[in-house]
C-alpha cells in the first residue's frame, strides 16, 4: 500500500550529516526552510569538511530548483532522480516568516500554535513549521527531521511531529554488527566435512561443506573452537556456495606472529595481525575499547609492510577530532605541524615500538622519514588520491557515513586502508552508535570479499585500564 504523501522539513545538521539527504524522501515533499539556507551560507566559506558539506547540500537545492520561479518553488518543484530517469517528490523552500507577525485575527483562527521565543535559529524554524503547518488547507503531516534531539524534544513540546534522519542507518542495534569471528563450541571438525585439502605456505587450506557452517559467515571471518582451531574464510569454492575454502593457522602460530617486534597479546589481536598484515585484504576494521590495541597493531603493521617489506610506498595517518574542523587552521606551521597535537596516540604509539631503542627520539624521526608517515587532515583529503599506501583512520566512530564515503574513496591502486575506533566513545554532536560512519561502514562492507573486521575484546595495556573500562 502506498504511504500518503507527507512534508519533511529538513534541519541544517541533516544536510551537513548528508548532503544528498533531500533525495531520499521518495514521493513526499521535502521542505527547507530559507533559515536553513542561510545557516548553510555561513558555514559555506573555507576548506573545512563542514564547509565542504554545506557546498554540496547548496549546489544540490540549485540543481532541483533550476530557473523556477517563487510561485513554482512555494508549490513544489518536482525531483528529476538520474538513478532512475524519473520524477518523483517534491522539494519546496519555506520562506522566513515571523510567526510573531501574524495579526491577531490570524492568532484567534489557530489558537493550537505554540510560539518558541525568536532568540534562536532553532525556534524560528520550529514557529516557521508550525505556521506552514496550521495554514494547510486540510490535514497534512509535516515532520521536522533534525539530528538535534533538543530540537525534536522542543518541536513535540509544541504539537510538532519531530524525528531523527535515520536513512543511512543500517541497523538499529550496534550488538548487530558482525565480531569477525565465530566460537565453535569443542571441536569444529565434528561439524564440518573436509573435501580437499591443500598447504599454503605456513597454513592449510581446506575445502569444506558449507552446511556445517554458520547461516551469516561472512569473507575473512574467523573460526576458532575449543582445541586451538582458527581459521578464516577465504573465498567460496563455488557458485551455488554449497562448499568454501578456510585457512587454517594454528592459534599458537597466529600468537607468534609479530609485525616491526611486536606480538599479539591474546587470540583477538592476532586475528586482527593477520589480517593487517595480508596484502590481499584491501579494508580493515579494527573496533574495540580503549586500550584494546587497536592502534599500535596498525601502526606496527604500517610500518612492517612500508620499511621493510616495502608492500606500501606511503603511511597516510588522518584521524576525526572534534574541533579540529574550527581550530586546525588558526595553529601555526605546515600541515603536518598543524596535525601533531590531534595525533598523539599515534606518536605515543611510535614511541611505545621503540621504548626499549638506545635512542628512542632518534629512532622515531627515523621512521617517519624512512617510513614516509604523513599526517594528513580531514580537511584537506577530498580530491586526493592515494596510490600504494597504508591508509590509517583513527578516531572513525566520530565520522558521518557520507564522510567516510569520501575518506574510503581516496584510497588508489595498491592502497589499504585500516579503520580504528570505539563506539562508546563518540565526541560528535549529532552522530551516536548506530548513525556513526563506523557502523555504516562496518555494516555496508561485511560482505566485501577484500575486507575484514575485527572486534577487540580485552584491554592490554595495563591492569588499570582494563579495571577502569568495566568498571567506570
């Protein structure tokens, strides 16, 4: 059955969340308000990721507006949608009228309207919405859709329907999301049916009867069991999927794995070795709390395949931080020098590989320079293009979707590119779990046969840390 057309009125944060927001209400109206655009018009200057958001959002409205005149764009302007080389919505703007302007005959028509104190852009939109609402000549939904839960408790405090822009998340529970791996209980072999079997290498490969598999085992996830088993899924060894090869290394072997000196701690960190440390695997995804290790296998595993394997050409680090949109461009020196102070834990990192070096600051400049480590801002990454590098995110849970789209598509031949962060951890206003861009990313390439992800479970760096993350 069809939904009955609806008006949804878009904050300013939606837009910045994702530029190409307006595209996603199919038949409905989408409405935004001339407050809206104008928020989007300050925020358009300089080469912040906001500003650049803000650009698109605008050059978008223009395109669908075309050369309407403002009778055509008050009653709707039809979305022309190059996906499917048809129309379909409608995009209008609302214009900014004072609500507190209204006579007193138009006040005594529609008592039921709410006025908020014009101080804030907020209530204005809110009053705009509620009086586009009451002159409506028959019942007609109109939802504001903000990312602001402030503004939503404020809108219902009025009478205003109010949601969250909710499009772009995959999933309404993080505890959702794949681990990457999977605990068989006993013995795995009880379960499956072997039909070859091949070395590789230091593993083996074994080609097994998909029936005895997990229903969601997903490429480059892990199979451990009882009696020391861990394997990974490989590849499917046939169309229909009826069968598909795992490789197996021994958990002891997988343990005595190190990269640039450094060794996994215990079985999850291993996993997550083995899997930064195979050229194959283009996409990693390392999540977990803090103190977990998330970053030092990373940055042991850059330097390993950059200095001495020389599989990377490059180690390009950038990372999310908030503030650092605002407060990046007013810090003196070069861009590298500006990108320091919101790198610390990756040269505390550094500095950890080389603690026990007779020199531990010599040795660090040497890496950087051997290693060619170059930190690059968020803001400044759009149009790049990286060819053969060891991409490393940090901080990822504090990212938009639509910015990690942009991150993850600067990555050229022979790059890889390695995600890092915690979920319980988010600093952005507007982004929670589920709406973060490492859950977006996580859920969107589960099934991509060049990624992995790994969920780290216990927190090594010190008895203190581990007690303080259960217990604070």
């Amino acid at each position: 059955m069809k939904e009955t057309p609806k008006a949804y009125v878009l904050d300013t944060n939606v837009l910045i969340h994702d530029p190409q927001a307006l595209l996603n209400f199919q038949e409905h109206l989408v409405i935004i308000p001339m407050t809206v655009l104008e928020e989007l018009d300050k925020l358009k200057v300089g080469h912040q990721a906001v500003a650049a958001d803000c650009r698109q959002a605008i050059r978008l409205i223009d395109s669908l507006l075309g050369n309407a005149d403002p009778k055509q764009i008050a009653n709707g302007i039809d979305i022309y949608r190059e996906a499917t080389d048809n129309y379909l919505g409608k995009i209008s703007i609302l214009m900014g009228n004072d609500p507190s302007e209204n006579n007193t005959a138009d006040q005594k028509q529609s008592p039921s309207i709410f006025s908020l104190p014009n101080t804030i852009n907020d209530n204005l939109i809110i009053n705009q919405v509620l009086l586009y609402q009451s002159q409506q000549p028959q019942p007609f939904d109109v939802v504001l859709v903000t990312k602001d839960i402030n503004m939503r408790l404020k809108a219902r405090g009025c009478g205003l329907i109010s949601e969250d822009y909710q499009t772009d998340q995959l999933v309404s529970d993080v505890n959702m999301l794949p681990s990457g791996f999977h605990k068989v209980d006993g013995s795995i072999w009880d379960q499956l049916s072997v039909q070859e079997s091949r070395h590789q290498g230091s593993a083996t490969l074994h080609k097994v009867e998909s029936e005895g598999l997990p229903d969601d085992l997903m490429p480059n996830q892990f199979l451990i069991d009882d009696n020391g088993f861990t394997g990974r899924l490989v590849a499917q060894a046939d169309p229909l999927q009826t069968c598909c090869w795992i490789r197996e290394v021994h958990s002891e072997a997988l343990l005595h794995k190190q990269a640039w000196g450094l060794r996994p701690r215990d079985l999850h960190q291993a996993m997550a070795l083995d899997l930064l440390m195979d050229p194959e695997i283009h996409l990693v995804i390392l999540s977990g709390s803090a103190g977990s290790g998330k970053t030092i296998l990373a940055l042991a595993a850059a330097i390993e395949q950059t200095v001495s394997s020389k599989e990377y050409r490059h180690i390009i680090v950038t990372r999310s931080a908030q503030g650092l949109d605002e407060d990046i461009g007013y810090l003196p020196g070069t861009e590298q020098e500006k990108m320091e102070p919101w790198l610390g834990a990756i040269t505390d990192n550094l500095e950890a590989l080389h603690i026990n070096d007779e020199n531990p600051s010599s040795s660090m400049e040497y890496l950087q320079d051997k290693a060619m480590i170059q930190f690059k801002s968020l803001n400044y990454i759009r149009g790049r293009s990286f060819q053969q590098s060891f991409i490393l995110i940090d901080e990822c849970q504090n990212l938009t979707p639509h910015q990690m789209k942009t991150i993850i598509t600067r990555a050229g031949k022979g790059s890889k590119v390695v995600c890092l962060g915690n979920l319980a951890q988010i600093d952005t206003p507007y982004i929670n779990a589920t709406s973060s861009g490492l859950t977006y990313l996580t859920e969107r390439f589960k099934h991509f046969e060049r990624g992995g992800h790994i969920q780290l479970q216990n927190v090594p760096r010190s008895q203190l840390a581990e007690y303080a993350e259960k217990h604070l």
